[in-house]
C-alpha cells in the first residue's frame, strides 16, 4: 500500500463562489437506476488511460475502487420488508492506526506499481487488493478507469473500477485482511456519495492546476457500529464514480 489517500489535495483555498453552505443547498438526488444499468454506465467510461498530460512520465500507482450488489430489503410503512432490490456497495478499508504514515484513514486497495506489473495499471491495482484484503483477481472484473490524479508525492495514480463477482468475496466479513496494512474493511452504498446531505464538508481547494471540492465524509457504519472519516483522494474518487454511475452533472 502506498499513502496516497487523504493527502491527495492542499488545502488551498480559492477565492471563487463555491462554499459549504451552498453546498448544502443541492437538492436531494433520487437512485431510481437499476444495478445493471449503473453497471453499464461506468463501463462506457472505458479502459483506456486518462492521464493528466503533467504526470504522464510519473511513477506510477493504482488503486482498486471496488463495487458489488448486495441484496437490500425495502421497508414498509409498517417496518415490514415489501421487496428486494440490488444495490452496487463500493469497498473501502482503513490503514491500522499505528502506521507511521496517514495512520487510520480510510482508503482504496492500492500501491505503487512493481516490476512484475509490466506497467499495467490494472495489474497494479488487482495485485494490491489480492496482497491488502485478499480478492482474487478471477472474483474482480475491470470494467472502466478514471483520470490519473497527482499524489502528494508526485505519483501518477489510476482509479481502476473493479465488479465483484460473486458478490459475497466481498463482504467485509469474508476478507482476509493484512494486519500490516489494513485494520479494517466496510461497505458503503454508492448512491451514498451523489447525495450532498451525506457530505459533512467541501472544501474548495486548486491541485494541478485544477479546482476540486476537499469533501469529507462521516459514514456510520451498520455492521460494524463504527464511525468512518472519508476524505481526500479517496472521498474525491468516490464521489467522482458515483456521480458517473447514477449520471449526475456537477
């Protein structure tokens, strides 16, 4: 694993009109898309490289941004269960909190790229999640990658959109995480991250010569009881997939 999560960015900040306020005044979006049809719509991004022309000649890195259905169950107005419906999770994990380096935040599988990687983004990203929470690549299929971003420390690092098949390698509870790397593992609906109530800050920030919102996210997770703080390169990837996936223009 390489810390490239949560320091993605500078704080930075802009003297343009963006402010959490606003921010906060987006309307609430409705997920009315099917997994199937989000699956599709993240596919048509397509695998070809979306690096920014300045960090091309980097070094490289990836990280695996991981996605699986899981059956949800809709409540009625009597708390009963009235049908199931598939709903597309993204996998996250947490660096163990005495790592010397970014101790406890919340990121993708990922590292820099290896030797034995033959300069092949995706293989970067499926070995990184095969070493940090045992996925198998045979369970994990790349379906899109996202734009090349610059890391703090000057890598070129690629978000590789991962389907998980079958679904339940990658339930939290049925990961074999590395303690050296990784402390713990959760699920987060994608539909999640499109909504701006979910978003406990946004901060304006210019990296690269490109203006982003600093987002950071609390996510309280069920299974666990714990509170998660996501932030940085990870909270602006997700937040980028999911905008894509339920085709929201922002």
């Amino acid at each position: 694993m390489v810390a490239i999560d949560g320091i993605l960015f500078r704080p930075l900040l802009l003297a343009f009109a963006a402010s959490q306020s606003s921010f906060h005044e987006q309307s609430t979006i409705k997920m009315t898309d099917s997994a199937e049809s989000i699956i599709s719509k993240l596919r048509s991004l397509g695998m070809e490289k979306k690096d920014m022309p300045h960090i091309a000649d980097r070094r490289r890195a990836s990280v695996l941004v991981p996605l699986f259905e899981r059956v949800v169950a809709a409540v009625g107005d009597n708390d009963s269960a009235i049908s199931n419906s598939n709903s597309l999770h993204v996998l996250l994990t947490q660096r163990p909190q005495n790592m010397k380096s970014h101790g406890g935040e919340v990121c993708f599988p990922g590292g820099k790229q290896d030797p034995e990687d033959e300069g092949d983004d995706v293989r970067t990203a499926m070995r990184e999640a095969h070493e940090e929470v045992g996925l198998h690549p045979q369970h994990v299929e790349s379906i899109s990658r996202m734009e090349s971003l610059e890391s703090k420390h000057g890598l070129c690092v690629t978000p590789i959109i991962g389907l998980i098949s079958p679904s339940s390698v990658a339930e939290p509870s049925q990961l074999t995480l590395n303690a050296d790397e990784v402390e713990a593992a959760f699920a987060v609906p994608l539909e999640y991250f499109v909504d701006p109530e979910n978003c406990d800050s946004a901060v304006p920030v210019n990296w690269g010569g490109k203006n982003f919102l600093l987002r950071t996210y609390l996510y309280d997770d069920p299974e666990s009881g714990r509170q998660f703080k996501i932030w940085g390169f990870t909270a602006h990837v997700v937040h980028e997939v999911a905008m894509k996936a339920f085709a929201v223009h922002h």
